[in-house]
C-alpha cells in the first residue's frame, strides 16, 4: 500500500487537480496529473459506483491500483498530485501483470516516468 503521505486527504487537493492538471486516457484508465515542485506528490484512486455496485470489487482495484503506483513511484521524474479513475470493471479481472503495464503506459503517455527499471 502506498505510503499516507502519498495519499490524498479530503476533497479540496483532489478538486485542483482536476481543475488545473492534465488528462491523460488509456484502456478505461483515465490520469489527471498536475506538477507540484514544493513537496512531495499524492495520488488517489477513484473507482466509481457506476463500475461496480459491490464495495468489495471496487476496493479492490483500488488497492491493486496504489499497489501498482506505489512500485512505479521510484521511477517518477518529479513530484505529481495525481488522480487515476477507473471506467470499468475490466481492472478487476484483469491479471496484475496486465494491470501494472497499462499504468505503466499511462504514465509514459503522460511522460513522467524514467526509462530505468527498478
């Protein structure tokens, strides 16, 4: 799980991220990304109902999400307010290896990751 100093708290830090960052969209994984250089970056996940009704399902593709996030995190070349919502159920069945590189493409799309692996 990603670390609490890397998560968002409340709505207002989410809301300006997506009022002034960018949107990125790849597989039914949508990235609004907004640079910050005065401290480090926080990422939340939103899974809506309209993806599942079940609170079960959505928890955990969050939890896969952030787990996802939290090994990508090494390789991100700055500090980012990012919000990833997810437009279907599809990230539930899907293999975690799967998961992790559709991200991963996310993040090179909106280019904020290093091409070193960690």
């Amino acid at each position: 799980m990603l670390s609490r100093k890397n998560r968002f708290h409340g709505r207002k830090g989410i809301n300006s991220v997506y009022k002034y960052g960018e949107n990125f969209n790849l597989n039914n994984i949508s990235l609004r990304i907004l640079k910050r250089n005065n401290y480090e970056g926080r990422v939340a996940v939103v899974v809506s109902k309209k993806v599942s009704k079940s609170a079960v399902v959505r928890n955990k593709i969050r939890r896969r999400i952030y787990e996802a996030v939290r090994l990508l995190q090494p390789r991100l070349n700055g500090n980012y307010d990012m919000v990833i919502n997810i437009y279907n159920e599809s990230a539930y069945d899907m293999k975690y290896e799967d998961l992790f590189v559709t991200l991963e493409d996310v993040f090179n799309k909106a280019g904020c990751l290093t091409d070193r692996k960690s």
